[in-house]
C-alpha cells in the first residue's frame, strides 16, 4: 500500500503544480527573445574599448592585456600617434586589436591588467556566428562609437538588435584624459554605454569614508 | 457472387505442400517450425471451408483447436530450442543429430 | 449495397479518419504545453495562438527533413516498418464509436469507421500488431540500441496485452448481463451504457450507468496495461531515451520518424478513446433534445466522447510527468506478478458477484 | 463480387508468403512470410464467414506466437547464420522430384479433371455472421467442453514446461 500512497502524493505534486503554473505565478521560465532576464551586475559579457568623453580612444597599445591573457586570444599592436591628430592621449594607440572570442574564456583578467581601463566587459552575451573568421572581434567591432554605443558585428543582419546593444553595461570610471579622477562632482557623458548616467568616481577620502560596499559602482 | 469451396481447397494443399517441403529443405529449426506452422494453417483453411460448405460450425471449432494446440506447441518447441542453443550455439537440425550433450 | 450507403460508409470512414488526424495534432501540443505546466515552464509558444500550430510546424520541418538511411540497414524491413506502425494505429481508432448515430432520410449514419461484431477482438488483434513495427524498425536498422529495444518492445507487448485482453473479458461478461446476450461490438458495448442506475436503486437514479462503477478495478488494470502497450511513460523502456538513444527509433529520421511519433500518439488517443468507451460509456451522456435546437443534441454525443477521452489521455499526461522509468526486471514483475494476477482474481469477483445476481445464492 | 477478387489476391498472397517462408535465406523474412500467411489466411476466413476464428488467428497466430519466434530470432541471434549444407545425399533430389510429381498431378487435374469432387459452397448467408461467435460458444461449451478444458489444461502445462526448459541456472551449462 506505501507504493500506491507514494503514487499520489506524486501525482499531487505534479498536479498541484500545474494548476499553480496555469492560475498562479509559478512560472520559472521565461521566453527569452521576448523578455532578457537582468543579469548579475559583475557579469562577464563581450568585450569592449572604452573612449574618453572627449572621442579619444583610451587603449595606448601598451600589450598588458595580450600578456596576462591566459587564453592568448587577444592581439594588440601598437603605433605611434601621428602629434598633429592623436587617436588617443598618449605616446601610442592601439593600432591592431583582436580578440579570438572562441578561445576567450571571459576571465576579464584583460580589463584587470589595463592601465588606462580602455577594454572593458559588457552584458552583451549574443555572440554566435556562423563561420570562425566571424568570431574573431576587431578593433571595428570592439571599438566603441561616438554615442557610446557598442558596435554590433553585423549591423545589417535582420536579427541584429540595436535597442540591446544601448543598454549594453560596460562598467568603466569616469576617468579623466589624464588618469585621475578630475571629472568628479560633475555629471556628464557616461563614455560607457550602460542605462542611465553614471556619477563619477569619488576621491579617495570619500572612499575612506565609507563602508566598501555603498561605493559599489552601479 | 461466390468461390467455390474447391478453391479454398487447392489453395489449402498448395500451401501444405510449400509447408511440407520447406520442412524438408530447410535445416534452420526455427524455419522448420515455420514451415509446420505453416501446414496447421493450411488445414484450418481446408476445414473452415469445409465447415461453410457443409453449413457446419463444427469446422471453425476444430480450427479453434489447433490453433491453441499450435501455441501450445510453439512455446514448448521454442523453449527447447533456446535450450538447445545455450548448450551447442546453433539452430541448425544436423548438428543436433546426436541426442547427447 | 446501393450507392448512397456506400457513399455514407466511405464518408464515415474519411471523417473519422480526419478526426483522427486533427486530434493528433491537438494531442501532441497538449501533451508538450500540460507536461510543461507540470514542470512549471511555457511550453510550445511560438506558432500559433498559444503555440497550438507547433505540431504542425514541426511535422512540415520532419517532412522536408532528408531521411538519412543507415548502410548497414536492412532495407526492406527498415522501409516497411513504419507503415506497419501506422496501419493498426488507424484501424484500432475505425472501431470506435465517436457519436450517437442518426439519421440522413431513411440511411442511419453511425459515427463510427466500421461496426465490427467482432470489435473487441479485433482491437486485440491489431494492438498486438503494432508490436511488429517496433520489432522490425529495431532489428532493421542493423545496430545495437534499435535492436534491444526491438526485443524489449516484443517481451513488454505480450506481458500487458495480456492484462489488457483480461480485462476486456471482465467487461464484456458485465456487459452481457446488461442487454440481450453478449457482444463485442463497440457500438453495443455503449449502448448499453447510456442512461443511469436508476433500475439498481433509486438513490442511484443521478449516476450514469458507465462500466466504471462496477468495474473500477477492471478499469485501473485496464489504463495500466494501455499505458504500456503503448510504451509511454514510464513504461517506455522500448525508447529510454537515457540508456538507448532513441530505442526502435534511433536510425530513423526525417518523415519516417514522423510516421513512428504519429503513429504512438495515435496510438495514445485511440487506446484512450477504447478505455472512455468501454468504461466510460463513450459518447453517452444526456442531450437535453427537449429544449436544444437539434444539432446541438447531435454534437453533445461527440463533445461528451472527446471530454472523457481527453480525461483519459491527461491521464497518460500526467503519469509521465510524474513516474521515473521502471526498471526492466520491476516491469515484468508489475506484469506477470501483480497485474495478470489481479486482472484474473478480479475477472473471477466479478463473475461470481454478476451469478449471484443474476441466478441467485447456489445453496438456496 | 467482392469474394472472387479478394479470393485471388489473398490466395496469391498467401502463397508469396509460404514461399518467402521456405526460401527467404534469413529467418526473420521467413517470419514475416509467415505473418503475410497468417494475414491472407485470416482474410480468407473472413470470406468464409469465420469471423471469430479470424480474430483469433490475428491475435494467437500473428500476435503471440510469430512474435515469439521473431523474439527467440532475435535473443540467439541465428539471422545471420546459413544452414543450406545438405547432409542426407538424395533429400534434395528426392523433394524436388516429388514437387515436380505433385505439380504434373495438379495441373492435369486442373485440366482433365473431374470437379464433382469439389463442391461450391452452399451457405453464404450473410445474416449468420451476427450470431457465428454465439454460435462458436454454444458449441464449445456444451460439445466441446471436455476438449476445451483439456486444451486449458494443455496450455498449462506448456507454458510450465517452458518455463522449466528456458529457465537458465548459472553453472548448470
């Protein structure tokens, strides 16, 4: 007799949960291309390179993020800034940059190692292609645009959307040209795309002041 | 318009004739139970027709019969035969010649 | 035979045959979206409303689909199996009364592919057909997974089918007592179920007179026994997916594994459809003639047929949304140990009861 | 007019089965020979009016006992192996000249024959067919009875002794 009460307490569960999906709310799917789940705010999407709100680009072709990567994915060569028209602030900018994202393993140890915080990760997750040449990104496709918003690798595609890649999350300060936190207190372009303006970093007293995790930086 | 139970009749001994003489030629013994399988159905069709000719229910309980007699005999024959195979791996009749383990 | 009978009998035929089909359809769907809800995800959502084109959707993908055939098949067998799976599947279903039967002029159209006297034993005949499919789809495709499901199919088909057939006999010996003489024919067997228990007792007036009061247990080993025959879950040793690929059907591709899928839940709807119209009195029910406009009352019938099948069909739902896989050992002992056993002791129950109600204590 | 055409479609196909049955080289086609038989067979029993014994040929015939052979194919694995050596020196020989005696025997009955001897069917009434299985079980039960019970006992005892044969101890081989 056990065997037959086991049965419909089983039954009761099945049952029962049925009749919560269909007239309640126990749904624990949901249908993905329609509505995007919120992702975790450290999430390791694709990469990007960041600009200063000025336009310049910030990766100076300095290699770190090529030699710390444990995948060796990423390729950079640098070049030097032509003085009348410079790419970036410093004495060099990143001239070629690749990352083989079939064999990125999404570390971020790349956005850890760079000095300049010019290649960051975004929430952006969609990446498949359907050949290899395509999943190797390059600098067009890494670089982020005027706007702020992430390039998308086939913009022409009927499924690309561009409404995701505006939302798109890089975490990034709001660094000045010269690497310190100057922009502070004033709020402006974000030089991240990301919803919503970002407040700039605040200055190492504040920092002190508080307790670690109310300086999260969302 | 109707066949003559004849008919059935000649189909019937064609049929327990390529029955009989597959048990003849054939060594494989699931096949020559077949083929016996294949002679009982040829005289349920002679004695169902028989039975309508002669308005006669008797002939369909006959083949009523010998149909669960053939079941009968199957799964016994069968049974031996699996026997048979876990000792000596073959299902060939010659082999089987000698009645010794 | 004049023409326009001949004309009523292909109609019914053709109408039954296209219900069938529709129904399957709906029944695949069904099946995807409630196992769904059981699990707490969406289901099948995107063609259609609600999804309800998908089997449509993906029997056109299956059709245009290339059917890959293995080398080392055996080509006849591999070519013929699954239309020996998909003609019983539709000749059990043409026994099945669907409707109440009318009439058009002076011809009475029975809602029904074919009246056979013979009706219950055929459906026995041609559910121990569909064994052969799977048998010979599994030993066609020449490889190892196709081939122990094929000989598991062969083992589990006869050990239920022979509950099944007793618990048909349970039926059919209940039923004779309800009429004039026994019979076998499907139309008769619901008949004899419409109307309610009223002549039993009076307190009963309100219970319709379906099969499945007295014969509830008879019913229980009736559902067991259909569930296996049609090797779903958790019965489907015949295609775990866990241990044999895709069983019978691994090699199978394209429209050929689609006439395999077709014809399992043809299977399913039709072996339902037998359990509602033996236990469940079919298409019985009341149809409110007197105060209905006429065609309304003629429909009833049909309605009521596909409510109590449904009932059944979630129930095949329902079990394999809830029921891991048995074990192959724990199946034959639910066979031949516990449900033949209890399908003769309840045939012999009942038997005496319907004697001692008929004829009488023996001693007085 | 429906018999006639039946008649020789499933009398051809009968006959296609039994052949396959003899000579298809692998034994589960010889099985399913034997189901395209059983199914003729059972088709022509139907024309016969034998309603119930065509059911039941369906379900014992085709149902368990083919399925059965299919399963023990199949669980020794014999569908590869060839058994046309010939032993017995003069078998061949003497089958075939038997066929060919019985073939000339039949053709020239077929020709010059005397068809006296084979009867056309006198009862074709279609209104029996509603009370053939009544008819089968008054007779089983009040005639037969005895040989019914003993073909119950029979079937129990096959399938004990089935089970006793196939029943596999380890070590015992």
């Amino acid at each position: 007799m056990g065997v037959i009460t086991e049965f419909i307490k089983g039954l009761r569960v099945t049952g029962g949960t049925m009749l919560r999906t269909i007239f309640g709310d126990e749904l624990v799917t949901i249908e993905y291309p329609k509505e995007m789940r919120q992702k975790p705010q450290r999430f390791h999407g694709r990469h990007v390179l960041n600009r200063y709100p000025d336009g310049m680009e910030k990766c100076i072709g300095c290699e770190l993020c090529a030699g710390v990567c444990p995948a060796k994915c990423i390729f950079v060569r640098g070049m030097d800034n032509d003085p009348e028209d410079p790419t970036s602030p410093g004495e060099r900018f990143g001239f070629v940059y690749e990352i083989n994202m079939l064999r990125c393993i999404f570390c971020a140890l790349c956005v850890e190692a760079c000095p300049t915080e010019a290649i960051t990760m975004t929430h952006l997750f969609e990446m498949s292609t359907t050949n290899r040449e395509d999943a190797i990104y390059t600098r067009e496709t890494l670089l982020m645009d005027e706007k702020g918003e992430v390039p998308h690798m086939f913009p022409d595609d009927e499924l690309a959307d561009m409404d995701e890649l505006a939302v798109a999350d890089g975490w990034v300060r709001a660094t000045a040209p010269s690497g310190l936190t100057s922009y502070q207190g004033v709020r402006m372009w974000q030089g991240t795309p990301g919803p919503g303006d970002w407040d700039p970093e605040p200055d190492q007293e504040q920092i002190d002041a508080v307790s670690p995790t109310e300086v999260d930086d969302g | 318009m109707i066949v003559a139970a004849g008919w059935y009749m000649a189909l019937a001994a064609a049929l327990f004739l390529i029955g009989a003489f597959g048990l003849l030629l054939r060594r494989n013994a699931l096949v020559m139970f077949m083929c016996i399988e294949l002679m009982l159905n040829a005289v349920n069709l002679t004695l169902i027709s028989a039975g309508r000719a002669l308005n006669d229910l008797n002939g369909q309980v006959a083949v009523f019969f010998i149909l669960v007699v053939a079941a009968a005999e199957v799964v016994v024959g069968l049974a031996i035969i699996v026997a048979i195979f876990r000792r000596r791996a073959t299902a060939s009749v010659d082999d089987l010649s000698e009645l010794r383990g | 035979m004049s023409w326009p009978e001949f004309g009523i009998v292909v109609l019914r035929v053709v109408v039954t045959f296209v219900l069938l089909l529709v129904v399957t359809l709906i029944n695949v769907w069904a099946e995807r979206k409630i196992v769904a809800d059981m699990q707490s995800r969406i289901g099948p959502s995107r063609a259609g409303p609600w999804g309800i084109l998908q089997t449509l959707a993906d029997g056109l993908k299956l059709f245009f689909k290339e059917s890959v055939i293995p080398r080392k098949v055996e080509l006849g067998m591999y070519l013929l199996a699954p239309f020996l799976a998909i003609i019983p599947a539709f000749l059990i279903f043409m026994m099945v009364p669907w409707g109440k039967p009318f009439m058009i002029g002076d011809h009475e159209v029975a809602l029904q592919g074919a009246d056979l006297n013979i009706g219950l034993l055929f459906i026995l005949a041609m559910s121990s057909m569909a064994v052969y499919a799977v048998v010979l789809a599994g030993w066609s495709s020449g490889s190892k997974y196709p081939l122990i499901g094929g000989v598991r199919a062969t083992a589990q088909a006869i050990s239920y089918e022979a509950a099944m057939g007793l618990a048909m006999v349970a039926v059919v010996i209940f039923t004779a007592t309800q009429g004039e003489g026994g019979t076998l024919s499907l139309a008769e067997i619901v008949e004899r179920q419409t109307g309610t228990w009223a002549d039993v007792s009076p307190i009963l007036s309100f219970i319709p007179r379906w099969n499945v009061f007295p014969q509830f247990a008879a019913f229980v080993i009736f559902v067991v026994a259909i569930v296996a025959e049609t090797n779903r879950a958790p019965f489907d040793l015949v295609e775990a997916e866990q241990e044999l690929v895709g069983g019978f059907h691994t090699e199978y591709s394209g429209m050929r594994f689609a006439m395999f899928f077709l014809a399992e839940y043809i299977n399913i709807f039709s072996m339902s459809a037998i359990a509602a119209t033996l236990f469940l009195g079919g298409w019985a029910g009341p149809t409110f003639e007197t105060f209905l406009p006429g065609f309304i009352s003629a429909l009833l019938p049909t309605v009521y047929f596909l409510i109590k099948t449904y009932a059944i069909v979630f129930i095949f739902f329902w079990l394999r949304a809830t029921l891991p896989r048995l074990r192959y050992d724990q199946l034959m002992t639910l066979g031949w140990k516990r449900l033949i056993p209890a399908a003769l002791a309840w045939l012999v129950v009942s038997t005496v009861a319907i004697g001692f109600r008929q004829f009488g204590p023996p001693w007085s | 007019m429906a018999e006639p055409i039946l008649f020789v479609l499933m009398a051809l196909g009968s006959l296609a089965g039994a052949v396959t049955v003899v000579a298809a080289r692998n034994p589960v086609y010889s099985a399913m020979g034997l189901l395209g038989t059983l199914f003729s067979v059972a088709v022509l029993y139907v024309l016969q009016l034998a309603h119930f014994v065509a059911a039941v040929q369906v379900i014992v015939y085709a149902g368990a006992v083919l399925t059965l052979f299919l399963f023990v194919i199949m669980l020794i694995g014999v569908d590869t192996s060839e058994d046309w050596d010939e032993k017995l020196p003069y078998q061949r020989a003497f089958v075939g000249g038997l066929a060919g005696l019985i073939a000339l025997f039949a053709g020239a009955l077929t020709l010059f024959g005397n068809f006296d001897w084979v009867p056309a069917a006198t009862s074709t009434d279609p209104d029996s067919t509603n009370g053939t299985i009544q008819a089968i079980a008054e007779l089983l039960f009040t005639d037969w009875v005895l040989a019914f019970e003993a073909t119950a006992l029979l079937l129990t005892i096959a399938a004990a002794g089935a089970i006793a044969l196939a029943h596999y101890r380890r070590g015992q081989t």
